[in-house]
C-alpha cells in the first residue's frame, strides 16, 4: 500500500499511470455496483451456485464421484 501510495503520489509519467488505472477500478466497481443494484445479480448467482451445490452433493452421494477423483489423484501420485 506504501508503494502504490509512493508511486500515485509522484508527478512522473509512472505516477499518472498509476492514477489512470486507479480511476478505472473505481469506475469498474461502480459500474459492478449499479448493475447488482439494477438487476439484483448477486441474489441471483447465490440461488443458482446453491442449487448447482445441491445438484453436486446429489451425484456425488449416487456415484462417488469425490472417492473417484482422490483415488485417481492417489494413484496418480504414487506412479510419480
């Protein structure tokens, strides 16, 4: 943070490069902001990431997918 600080602060052309990309994450974030506020995404990715989650956890328990993957990485790891 000192150095982000050092290097905005300066008035070479490292320092408006600094200031330039600065603004445009502001800029980035708010823009991230209004859309959320507009259309409510992150509700949305919520729900569907929690029903995805629950899909998972479903196939999972019925064909040990999780076993599977562990057990090929094991095997995996004692041929190396």
């Amino acid at each position: 943070a000192l150095l982000a600080f050092l290097t905005v602060s300066t008035g070479s052309s490292r320092g408006d490069l600094a200031r330039a990309m600065g603004m445009r994450v502001v800029s980035l974030a708010e823009e991230a902001l209004n859309i959320n506020k507009d259309l409510r995404v992150f509700r949305k990715v919520g729900t569907v990431s929690g029903l995805i989650f629950d899909k998972i956890l479903i196939i999972d328990r019925k064909h040990r997918v999780k076993d599977r993957i562990i057990q090929g990485f094991t095997w995996i790891y004692d041929k190396a």
